[in-house]
C-alpha cells in the first residue's frame, strides 16, 4: 500500500522518500535507473487487490525534492 521511491544519502541510515508511486493498494516492484535523471519503476496495482495489473511509469528526478 502507498509505494514510494526511498533514498539514503547516509549509507542506509536514513531514508527519505522522494517520489509516492502509488496510493493504495500496491505488491511487487522493480526500478531501473534510466539515465542521470530518470528512473523507471514497474510495479503491481489494482482498485481492490494490489495484483490486478502491472504499471511501468518514468519519473524525472529533477521533479523531487
């Protein structure tokens, strides 16, 4: 539920979450770093269950915080 994108900038001691994926029901997903700038992120959804259907979507980093 609610997937997001997190990143440490620490060494894994602290996390910030830079971009919500998906509000609501949400399973597995996989990330792929595109270029400097994008990232591409596969993952499962649905209405009612999180298995209804698969999404690929590209996020620009430069759109974080």
């Amino acid at each position: 539920r609610d997937l997001s994108v997190r990143m440490s900038r620490d060494m894994g001691a602290g996390w910030e979450r830079l971009i919500q994926v998906c509000s609501g029901p949400s399973a597995y997903s996989d990330l792929v770093q595109l270029s400097d700038r994008l990232l591409g992120v596969m993952y499962e959804t649905g209405d009612k269950k999180p298995t209804e259907r698969i999404v690929f979507e590209v996020f620009d980093l430069k759109d974080t915080k």
